[in-house]
C-alpha cells in the first residue's frame, strides 16, 4: 500500500560518496532523503570520511532530496569533528530543502555554505 508523503522510494535512499585523491582535500557528497533511516544508513561512512581528513572537508549536498533532524544532527556532528581537529568543513551547494532547514533552526551561520 502507498500512503501519500511517504518517501521510501528507492531513488530517494541516501548515498555517500567521498573522495580521498587529494590529501588536503576530502570530498564527500550526499544525497537523497536524509531522514532518520537514510542517516542511519550513511552516518558511519560519513564520519569515517572525515576521521580521514587531513585539510578541509566539503561537503556537497546539491542532490538532498529531504532532511530532518536526523541529517541536521549528522551534519553538525562532522562539523564538530572538523572543528575539534582545526579542518575547514564547508557545505557546497546545499540543496533547497537543506538551505532552508539551516535557516529556519537558524543554524545557516553556523554551518559555512558555498554555492560553486
């Protein structure tokens, strides 16, 4: 049975994607519905990511479908990783739905975005 607004489909799941070519750089990117199950699923990739970080750490979310408070928290706790080890940690090009949760819990100044 489908219900309206529900939003397991499969090209919605969440991916993570991170490379490590360039040392000072890792770049990580994430996708799809970043809700309590798509969190789940990518969470320990993505702190594994940035456990790896040796310079900065980008973050491009262009291709987030939804977040909730389950995204938002996985984003600030890389946050809080980067910043404990002095890593740059920057979202590139945030995708609608993630701009606008920044805004509205009014946490946009705290988490660097960079539109390229």
């Amino acid at each position: 049975m489908h219900f309206p607004g529900h939003r397991s489909e499969p090209d919605r799941d969440a991916h993570v994607s991170v490379d490590l070519s360039d040392p000072s750089l890792v770049s990580i990117r994430i996708a799809g519905d970043l809700d309590h199950a798509g969190t789940r699923s990518i969470e320990h990739r993505f702190q594994q990511a940035i456990a790896q970080a040796r310079g900065a750490v980008h973050v491009a979310s262009d291709q987030v479908t939804f977040v909730d408070s389950a995204g938002l928290r996985m984003l600030l706790q890389g946050q809080m990783m980067a910043a404990d080890r002095s890593l740059e940690y920057r979202l590139v090009n945030p995708a609608p739905p993630l701009t606008r949760l920044l805004q509205i819990s009014g946490l946009d100044d705290l988490l660097e975005s960079a539109i390229e």
